[in-house]
C-alpha cells in the first residue's frame, strides 16, 4: 500500500519521500514505484517523459527524521492501534506544526489514532483501497478533532493525485466496507437457510444484479478467513449489533482451512483450475409471448427491478405445484427471454433479500452521519466496483418495496437484523 500511495504521490507532481524502518523493504518499495510507473506508461494511463519525471520526485527517508519538511504524511503502517498512536505521536515532534498527518487505516478508530498526539485538528484518515493506483476510491476520514481545514486539504491531494475522494465520519468500516457487509452476511444466512446454494445465489447476482462476483466469490477472493476476522471485528466493536452478527458458516469454513483462493479451496474449489462453468445467455424471447399479468400474481417471483429490464427471474418453489404447472411457469418466463432460477420460497427471495439488506444499511449509515448518498453510491461504485450504489439501488427497486422485504423477513424470521432504518421508512412513506 504504501509503495502505491507513493506512486500516486509522485504521479500527482508531489515530492515524495517515502520511509520504511526496514532497509529491504525500503528498497523493495522504491522498486515497485519505478516498476508501477513503467507499467503505466506501458498501458498509455501516462507517457514514458511524465512517468521518468514523476520517478524524478521519488526521495527515500532513511530516518523517520528524514520527513521534518513534508506537509502531508500518510501512514500504512500495519493495523496496530498501539504502533500507529506511537508513530504519529512521533510525527507530530518532527513535522511542522502544521503539517497534516494523515492514516490509512481501514478498520481503527481516526480519533484514537490522533489522540496520541497533541495536535488531534490535523489527523485525518486517506483511506486508499487496495492496489492504489489502480483503486480510484479515497475515503478522506475525520475524527472527532479533526478541523474542517485538514478535510479540505485531504481532498484537493487526493484529487491531484487522480484518485476520487468521498467525505466519511469516523465510523466502523467508514463507508464502503460497512455498506458491503450485507453482500456477505446476507448471502451466507441464505445459505444456511438452504433458500439456495452457493453457485446459485452467486450466479443470481451475477446475472440479476449485475455484479462482477457473487459474494461467495468474492470471500473466496479476499480470504474467508480475512472475512470472518473482519465480520467479528464489526461484530465486536458495535457491541453486538444484530445486523453485523457473522455466521456459523465462516467460522466453519475457515476453521477447516479452507480460506480462498490462497488455500486452494473455500466456498469453490480452485485446485483443479476454473472454479465454475461460465453464465448462460438469457434464452431468446418468443416472438409470440404475451405478457399475463394474471398468471405472475399466481406465482412467487422477483425480477430486480422490473421483469421489463430484467436478465433473470426468481421463482420460488411451491410444495403444492405440480410438475406440470411448474414447466409451464419456467416456459412463460423462458418465452419472455429470461433466465429462470428456482429457489426456496422466502421474502425477497434471492437478489432482492441481498439488496433491500444493502440499501437499509446505506439509509442506517446516512442517518447516522457517516456520509452522503452521493458519497454513499460513489463509494461502493468504485471502492467495490458494483454496478449501482445503494441509493441508486433503492430507486431502481422502490424504497416501498425495500421495506416491504424487510418488514416480512422481520416477520417471518423474528431477527432484529431485519428491522427498518427509519430514515429507510420515513423515505419509503414520502415517496
């Protein structure tokens, strides 16, 4: 991380320092900002003149010392509350008085961090997402002290740098890692529900959705037991709130060693190459289907948004429909060309139980102050690279609908995880 926030800094036509108490690692960083310029310039994102100038402005502190005269220092120091209070306590003698110290941090607290230092107005968060250069999401943090000046100033270097930042208070996960906790956490409590299997309900938010990965996917990417540590760390530090509580599922998982991609195996199995078949195309539309509005409210089904726009339908299974009714169910949806997936029956079904969870926790987080729609939808846009934000979700589906999902999983299920963010209600009633 801190080799790629180097490199954004030197891009960005800052004179960089850039400082490793190890030697190795030292080098090994200088190394890879020089290797990440050539590649750019490679990939036409800059020319070879402007990535030898940039690479120009690439200075290396061997002391911590070595930083007196900077303006800005961001940290990526691993995540050690003790070891980054200490770091930035140091800062802080060393720097000008007005200097901004800034943390990338993904998961302490801003105000902890500052509150090792006499000068808590100028500790910001830039939190960059992994690999920076190529991750255009900045979440520019602040804590409880930290002045609007330094917000500001955050801002206009992350911009120069290229990057796109986002206002976050300082709050569990910030933004985007709190918005995608119900990708997973939902996905997983609808495994352990049986409503689908893993393959299934990823490849419903591939094909519904429009994600790039289902969430088995992508805790297989990221590391399943990455994951859990993340999902307990959540869990902890709200002091239980339901919405955030993991799943038997993880620990099992990653108690059996199966982390991922890493390990070979986790949700899939990757040891014996593609892990799973690709997506089918929707089947062609029949030229002489005509819509039956009658006959789809004789059937449990979802279609995110609409069946109009539609790639794939949800149908849920009926313990009282017979073979015969349902291949005429799967031919009429078939016939309007699109891809028929049979689930168990519960609110929401599949896709829509996923996303009414995301835009009640996007409704949560703004009533809360942690940020702005915008900065909400922006974030998950490009921190997660999803096909809509939350609130863009929400308009797409209906925030009615949204609540109406929650209220009979809230029913059915008896979990106050599902309960209804009231700025969530208040918004669906105004619409």
């Amino acid at each position: 991380m801190g080799a790629g926030i180097a490199q954004l800094a030197c891009v960005g036509g800052f004179d960089t320092w850039m400082h490793d108490p190890a030697p190795d690692a030292l080098s090994a960083g200088e190394a890879r900002v020089h290797e990440g310029l050539a590649k750019g310039a490679a990939r036409g994102m800059w020319s070879g003149q402007d990535a030898a100038a940039a690479g120009e402005r690439l200075n290396l502190a061997r002391r911590l010392e070595d930083l007196r005269q900077c303006r800005l220092v961001i940290e990526a120091a691993p995540e050690d509350l003790a070891l980054k209070r200490d770091l930035f306590a140091r800062l802080a003698s060393i720097c000008d008085p007005d200097a901004i110290l800034a943390t990338n941090t993904s998961s302490l607290s801003v105000t902890a961090i500052a509150g090792g230092t006499d000068c808590p107005g100028r500790v910001c968060g830039m939190h960059f997402f992994n690999p920076p250069p190529l991750m255009r999401l900045v979440e520019i943090v602040a804590g409880d002290d930290t002045t609007p000046e330094t917000v500001e100033a955050a801002m206009e270097v992350a911009r120069a740098m290229r990057r796109e930042p986002i206002r976050a208070a300082d709050g569990i996960g910030f933004v985007a890692n709190r918005l995608a906790r119900p990708f997973t956490l939902e996905a997983l409590r609808l495994l352990g529900e049986r409503v689908a299997p893993i393959d299934q309900i990823d490849r419903i938010v591939r094909i519904g959705g429009g994600f790039r990965m289902g969430p088995f996917e992508l805790m297989d990417l990221v590391g399943v037991d990455v994951n859990f540590e993340v999902a307990r760390s959540f869990w902890e530090q709200s002091f239980h709130e339901p919405r955030w509580q993991p799943h038997p599922i993880q620990a099992r998982t990653a108690a059996a060693g199966r982390r991922g991609r890493k390990s070979g195996r986790g949700y899939y199995d990757y040891r014996q190459g593609r892990h799973r078949p690709a997506d089918p195309d929707p089947p062609p539309p029949d030229p002489g289907w005509r819509r039956d509005r009658a006959f789809e409210e004789s059937v449990h089904h979802a279609a995110i948004p609409t069946l109009e726009t539609a790639r794939m339908v949800e149908v849920a299974h009926d313990d009282s429909m017979s073979e015969g009714d349902a291949a005429s169910v799967e031919r009429y949806f078939r016939d309007a060309g699109k891809q028929v997936e049979w689930v168990r029956e519960s609110p929401g079904l599949v896709l829509g139980r996923i996303l009414a969870q995301i835009v009640n926790e996007a409704h949560f987080a703004v009533s809360q102050g942690v940020a702005s729609p915008g900065d909400c939808d922006t974030a998950m846009r490009l921190g997660f690279n999803w096909p809509q934000g939350p609130f863009e979700w929400g308009r797409a589906i209906g925030l009615g609908r949204v609540v109406r999902i929650l209220d009979a999983l809230h029913r059915t299920l008896g979990e106050e995880r599902y309960r209804v963010s009231p700025l969530l209600r208040r918004r669906a009633v105004s619409s």
